[in-house]
C-alpha cells in the first residue's frame, strides 16, 4: 500500500470527533477507507508505530493517526 494521504484535513479532523482516543483496527479500516486485513498488514509493517495490544487486539492513538496523516508531521 502506497502512503495514506487525506485530502481534506479539516473534513478529516472532524470526522475522527466521532471516535475514542484509541482507534480499532474497524475504526481505521472505517476512517482510511481500506480493509481490516490491510489495516494488518499496516500494523505489521511498522506503519502505524507502536500499537497497544489487548490480548489479540490492536489500539492506535487517535492523536498518532491525526498527527502523522493528517498534519503530515513525522512521529
């Protein structure tokens, strides 16, 4: 998968209002319109830093995915 780019970050930023401050991997699957199993792939390739497991679930921050997606900056 190429980079995640959003076109509209101010459309984008409110959209993510709706969500908790840790994101499931349906939540991103949701938000950056790609599959569960890409979300996966994603997580396992290091792209969405270091993620908190539950047992066999993953939580991204809501604050990592509008920093490093959204505003472009490097985390």
């Amino acid at each position: 998968m190429s980079s995640i780019v959003f076109s509209n970050s101010n459309e984008k930023s409110e959209m993510l209002r709706g969500y908790r401050d840790l994101l499931t991997t349906q939540d991103l699957s949701e938000i950056l319109g790609i599959s569960k199993q890409t979300v996966y792939s994603e997580i396992r390739s290091g792209k969405f830093g270091e993620p908190l497991k539950f047992g066999r679930e993953y939580r991204i921050s809501k604050l990592y995915l509008i920093e490093k997606y959204i505003h472009g900056n490097s985390a």
